[in-house]
C-alpha cells in the first residue's frame, strides 16, 4: 500500500458503547458504528483490498475534497467484481466512478434518532436495497457506518423489551381495574346500607311534621277552650318555652329533611360513580350525572369556585354509566384543581386591596348537528357538554403533553387521567373529546356523544 493511499484512507474505528442498556428511547449513539471514511480519488481494488483485511466493515463513506457525499457498501463493491471481466473493468476505477452508478439506495439519519424510528426507515426501502448499511450524521458533522444487522438487533431487543413493559403495564391495569371493581361492589353495598336507614328517616319525616302541626293545633284548640290555664301548665310552658318550640319546630323538621334529601342525594351519586358497566350501554340522564359528579366534588370548591350550570333539554344519552362518571371526573377534577390554584392567587390579590373576577366553572349542555362528510348521508345529531372555567389556561407545553396522551403512539408511556378519558369517549361510546385553552383567558372541554 502505497503513502498516498494511506493518507487518501482513514483507518477504520469502531464506535461501541461498552456495557450498554437498551431501552425504548434509546438511539443510534448507542449502538456499534464504523468511522471508515474513504476519499473518492482512491481506487476499487485498494478499497476492496482494505474491506479484506477487516471482514465486518459494512462498507466505506466517500469523501471529495473532505466534504461527504456518499456511501458505498461492501455487498455494492462485490457486485462490480463478480461481474463478468469484473476485475478488469473495475479494479483501477475510482471510487467517484463507481459510486456514479450506486447513488440510490442511501439512507442518511441523525444519531439522535430512536432506534425504532430508524428501523422503520429502513423498512420502508425496496427489498433491493434493505441489507445496506445506514450512514449515520453525528453532532460534530462527521459520518459513520451502522450495520444492518446490528440495527435488527437492537431494534428486537427493544421490542421485547417494550412487549414486557405493555405486559407488565396489562398486568398491573388489571389488578387495579380488579382492585377497582371490588371497591365499587364494596361502596355500593355500602351505599345501600346507608341508603336503607336514610328512607327510613326521609319517609317518616313527613308524618312527623304532619303529627307535630296536628299537635300544636290540638294545644291551640285546648288553649281557646281553657283561656285561664292553670299555674302549673304555665311555669312548664315557661319551662319548655313554648313559644319559642312551636315556631322553631317547623324549622328544625324542614332541616332535618333537607339534609336527609342532601345525604340520599349524596349517596345516591356515589353508587352511580361507582357503578359497574354491563355489556351493554344504557340511557343515562347527562345532566343527572353532572349533577351527581359536582355533588361529590362540593367539599372541594369550598365556595370559592362558582357553578353555573346551562342545561339543555337533551334526551337520554346511550352510553356506560360508570365509565362516562370518571370521565366527567376527570376532567372536573383537572379544571378544580386549576381553579383553586387560581383562588388563592385572588384571595391574596383581594387582601391587598385588587379587584378580580371569582373562580367560576360554565357547564353547558345541549344538542347540536353536524353536517355529513358524504353527500348521501345524514346529518348527525350529537350531544354536547361544555365545561368553560376562567382560569390561567395552559401553556403550550402543558397543551402538547396533553395532545400526545391522546395520541396512540404515546400509548406505551405513563397514562394520563385525561389520556384514558380521551380512549373511553372515543373508542367506547365514538364520541369526541376536544379541548382549547388561551393563557389569561381559560380553558375549555368540549365532549360529543352521538345519539342514536
């Protein structure tokens, strides 16, 4: 080999990362590379004698002028030799002559590219071509050589390292929809227990006021009659003080029967939210079960945050009772804890002296129609809720991560509350679930169940 060759040739470094752990956002840095580059003035037989004397060399990158422009395999280079009087035509030839017929085919990627990404760039090339190595562009603008199979490898260890992760995520879902199915059947037993004594209460009140104001009457009726009562049913009058009894009786009845009507109520909406879906969907009453979610989520609001509820007259929407419930929750719960974030903020601006507008959610519900993408098919009938607030909004980036828990490729990362509410309204009931948010202005959810 001649001086001028070897200064024309770079010797061959491979680029591996000792001990390294594969994982599902791992890239090409971490993978073996060769750094074999080769200026195009070099000859076919000087390179081929070079490939010879290191067997796992993928291939050279061409270099003219010290600029890249190209790659050339080893399959390509053997290719010119076998032909018939190959070696004859082709050994003295440049490589700038030879890569003149060998342009396509090359598949350039940065070294900050996922692994997975780069397998399916190379799937995506003909047959021909799939064995070829890739040229990968690192950070300091040099190019390497990344082999084929190594990147088959890895790309299978990855996947099986993402099927366990999916299994043991699968597994884990279980055991917590298991764990969950058995705290509903416990609240709900529950609830009826509660709900048992509260009818009791909430049925017996009635003749309780009924039998008291006959009582009172009786006691007015024996007072018109015995105008000169005797002295001792005047001290126990003065004792109980009666008139202070009759007008606050009436009171303290109504009282207990409100709050035997808000208890039933109460644990009226946590046996739906702990419902457990059958089957098949069934109509449920939307606006009874926005009722029951901001019920639960009272304790919350603390009456710093104002409900203001637009309802429409929607009919019955067929849909999964418990799954729609954890939705709304969901989403409530996001738009309270935004809210009361917010509160605080307000409540100090209010101690020194600055007026600001109070927390305030808007529920709307309604039904609208959207016109058909085809010409001969109906319009659809859709039922929307609407949940405005006036809070702070989201950020760009909040919104982004929010947009990448709807999407399916981000499925094999951590599942998000408003992730999983987006998969039950979309793949369970068909819906949509959509939403904006400005900075100063707020946020708003928007979910569409169809009506059938």
């Amino acid at each position: 080999m001649t001086q001028e060759f070897i200064s024309l040739i770079s010797p061959p470094v491979l680029s591996v990362t000792s001990d390294r752990y594969l994982s599902l956002e791992s890239n090409l840095q971490e993978l073996p590379m060769y750094n074999f580059c080769v200026d195009t003035s070099c000859t076919g037989s000087e390179v081929a004698s070079y490939l010879e004397k290191y067997p796992r060399l993928p291939g050279v990158v061409l270099l003219e002028h010290g600029e890249y422009i190209g790659m050339i395999s080893r399959r390509r280079l053997l290719e010119f030799f076998i032909r018939p009087y190959g070696q004859e035509l082709f050994a003295k030839a440049t490589l700038g002559d030879l890569y003149s017929h060998t342009r396509t085919g090359i598949l350039l990627l940065p070294e900050t590219t996922t692994i997975l990404t780069a397998m399916q760039h190379t799937l995506k090339r003909s047959p021909e071509i799939f064995a070829e190595p890739v040229v990968v562009q690192t950070s300091a603008n040099t190019y390497r050589l990344l082999d084929i199979h190594d990147l088959n490898l890895a790309a299978w260890q990855i996947r099986g390292i993402e099927t366990q992760v999916r299994y043991e995520r699968s597994q884990a879902q279980m055991i917590q929809n298991d764990k969950m199915a058995r705290l509903g059947r416990l609240v709900d037993g529950l609830a009826h227990e509660i709900l048992d004594p509260v009818g009791f209460i909430w049925g017996n009140l009635t003749y309780i006021s009924k039998y008291s104001q006959d009582l009172l009457k009786l006691i007015a009726a024996y007072a018109q009659d015995l105008p000169q009562a005797s002295t001792a049913i005047n001290h126990l009058k003065e004792e109980i003080e009666f008139d202070f009894l009759e007008e606050d009786l009436s009171k303290a009845l109504a009282s207990a029967s409100n709050g035997a009507e808000r208890l039933k109520k109460l644990v009226t909406s946590l046996q739906n939210f702990c419902h457990i879906d059958e089957v098949y969907p069934k109509p449920v009453d939307i606006n009874a079960c926005i009722d029951g979610i901001v019920l639960l989520l009272k304790s919350r609001l603390k009456g710093e945050i104002n409900i203001i509820k637009k309802y429409g007259k929607i009919p019955p929407v067929s849909c999964f009772m418990g799954q729609l419930h954890q939705v709304l929750m969901n989403i409530f719960s996001q738009t309270v804890d935004s809210l009361l974030d917010e509160a605080v903020r307000q409540q100090f601006n209010q101690e020194c002296g600055n007026n600001t507008n109070q927390p305030q959610i808007v529920i709307t519900t309604t039904v609208i129609s959207q016109a058909a993408n085809q010409a001969n098919a109906l319009d659809s009938r859709w039922v929307c809720i609407s949940i405005i607030d006036n809070s702070p909004g989201m950020s760009e980036e909040a919104q982004k991560q929010i947009m990448e828990s709807f999407s399916a490729e981000k499925r094999a990362d951590i599942e998000t509350s408003l992730g999983v509410s987006y998969r039950i309204i979309t793949a369970r009931h068909g819906g949509k679930l959509n939403f904006r948010s400005q900075v100063g202005v707020g946020t708003e959810f928007k979910i569409l169940l169809p009506l059938v």
